[in-house]
C-alpha cells in the first residue's frame, strides 16, 4: 500500500501540469484576516461539461494548496476540486492550519467551504447537484460536521481517517442527515481513530438508521493511494447509480485515471 508522501515526490511533473491554483481573497467572519482557496482543474478541461465538485479541507499542520497535491491521486480528470483554509493555526507549524470542533470555529469552517464553492463556480463550470465535500484526519472530521449540519447542500461527505464528530449534537437534524452519503476510511493500526471508537461509532450509524460506506486498511495513521482510489470510485458511483448517463460523462470516466 503506497503512501502519499512517497507518491507526490514521484509524480510532481504530473501534479504541476494538472493542477492549477488561484488565490481568491475573502473576508472571515470578522472581517480580519484574508483567506485563500487553492483550485484545482483537470487535465484537458471541457468548459461545456458540468463537473463534480470536490471541496477538500486539508489535514492538520497543512494548508488549502494540500487539495493540489491529493487530487491527482484521486483522479486526474473526473473532478474540478478547491482546498480551503483551516480556520486555527496550527502550533506545530509556520504557515499552517488545523480544525477545531468548537462552535466558533465549526461556523467559521462552514462559512469558508460556501465561499469556496462560490470561488469553484466562478472559475470552472461545476454541477451544482455533485458537490462533494471530503477531507483528510481532522479536515475529514469537519467534512463530516458540515455535511450532517448541511445534508441537503451536498451530495456526500467524505472522511479520509478522520473520526465522526462527538460533540455539540452533530445528529441534531437525522432526518435529513439519514439521506446524506457518507464515506469514511479508517487505519487498523491507526491512533487518531483507535478502532474501539470506530465500532462504537457503527453501533450509532446502525441505531440512527443512517447509511455510512466505512473500510479499513491496513496501515498507520497515514493518507494512502489505496484510500484515494477508493474514494474516486464511490464518488463516482453516487451519481452513476442515481442519474442516467450520458455519452459525455461516458467518455469523461472511461478516460479518468
């Protein structure tokens, strides 16, 4: 099972004619600091053809130009991404940030991720209905904490080895959360995630009636291809699945990597 970081390495020639980063300079909530998003467009982009959207939230001690380097390893055609910022700097790191699960900070994420798709949509031609929020460890988590605030904005939420949020009632719409899609990865020798709380987690997703796609791999706590492959196949699967498919998005996915 390869690991990411050996990868971007290997393939930064294909990352760099791939990927494309545009700075789009907004408010916070307070009006204090300016933040950036980092967008990513796919090789031989098609302005006629309505993309799915992914809207990646970098892991801890990153930033949002991290969704540059993952998503040609999730696929370097079938998706326009964008990366946003964490909303707490990192104490680890200059430059860097992570996601915090306080109240402050969950609306501040929320209002981040809205901004970026509207940065996403200004720039590339995206579905509106294939919009895709995932992440990676703690950006994952609050992937998952925006999707179940917002269930009906998104078409899935994706956690890449990123436990499920436990505070501040993250069912507190389950209704409409039980319609989200969810896809989780979780590590079996992981310690962010600890496979105790994984399977207590189960044991709520099946009490709260909900449907969660949830795979372990065996490795540590880190990001893999393995993990990233997967995600592209049931990202593209959600849609396959529910609407017809034209000889465009044919074409599009045979060709996708």
């Amino acid at each position: 099972m390869n690991r990411i970081q050996n990868l971007i390495e290997d393939d930064q020639v294909t990352i760099l004619r791939s990927a494309a980063c545009v700075a789009e300079m907004a408010a916070d909530a307070e009006g204090e600091h300016e933040q950036t998003h980092c967008i990513f467009t796919p090789m031989h982009y098609e302005r006629n053809y309505a993309y799915p959207l992914v809207v990646w939230l970098h892991g801890p001690d990153d930033d949002e130009s991290q969704v540059a380097r993952v998503m040609p390893l999730v696929s370097t055609r079938n998706y326009v991404a964008v990366g946003t910022r964490g909303t707490l700097p990192s104490r680890h790191a200059p430059d860097a940030y992570d996601w915090s699960q306080s109240s402050r900070h969950i609306a501040l994420a929320e209002q981040r991720v809205v901004s970026a798709v509207a940065a996403a949509r200004r720039w590339l031609n995206v579905a509106p209905h294939r919009v895709f929020l995932a992440g990676y460890g703690s950006g994952g988590t609050m992937a998952l904490r925006i999707g179940l605030n917002q269930p009906r904005s998104f078409a899935g939420a994706l956690s890449i080895g990123g436990a499920f949020p436990s505070t501040l009632r993250p069912l507190s719409q389950l209704h409409e959360a039980r319609q989200l899609k969810i896809f989780m990865t979780t590590a079996r020798d992981g310690q962010e995630y600890p496979t105790a709380e994984v399977c207590r987690h189960l044991r709520l997703f099946h009490a709260a009636g909900m449907s969660v796609d949830l795979r372990q791999y065996p490795c540590g706590d880190e990001l893999t291809t393995n993990m990233l492959s997967d995600m592209d196949r049931w990202i593209m699967r959600q849609f396959s699945e529910t609407t017809p498919v034209t000889q465009d998005q044919a074409s599009h996915r045979s060709s996708g990597s």
